[in-house]
C-alpha cells in the first residue's frame, strides 16, 4: 500500500482588464495509484503585472508572456501612480 501526495497546477485564471493572474493548486493524495483526497489552495494568492515572475512555475510564466503585453504592464503602472 503506497501513499503519495503531489502539488499540481489545477487552475490559472486571467482576471479583469490588467490581466491579474489567480492560480489554484491542487493537493492530491492517493494510495496506490487511486485517489482518496483532493485540496485546492491559491498559494501566493494574485499575482499582477508588475511582479517578478522569474521563480514561478513554467506554466505561469508562459501564460503571463502572453497577456502581459507592454500595454497591459504600462496601463497597470499607470493605474498604481494614480491609487498611490
């Protein structure tokens, strides 16, 4: 009888008009290959534009390549000047 446990990506969500990126982690238990648990987290919790994303996973990384355009990253600078 093996009991495993495994972090996986379960989710990447792209949020509102600055592209915010919500992910969800799924915590999976098994034993012997069949699963008997399952938890979702969201780990760091939002991760917006002007992060630095160098120490995400690939999966991330790739998404946030793609609809973080210099456009989104500059309205949401210019946004943060404003609320601050």
């Amino acid at each position: 009888m093996a009991i495993t446990k495994k972090r996986i990506i379960d989710k990447i969500e792209i949020v509102g008009p600055f592209k915010h990126l919500q992910v969800r982690y799924a915590t999976i238990i098994e034993e012997d290959g069949v699963e008997i648990n399952r938890t979702y987290d969201r780990g760091k919790g939002v991760i917006s534009p002007d992060k630095d994303i160098t120490g995400e996973d690939q999966e991330i990384k790739d998404v946030a390549n793609i609809v973080w355009t210099p456009e989104v990253k500059q309205a949401w600078h210019d946004h943060m000047a404003v609320v601050k």
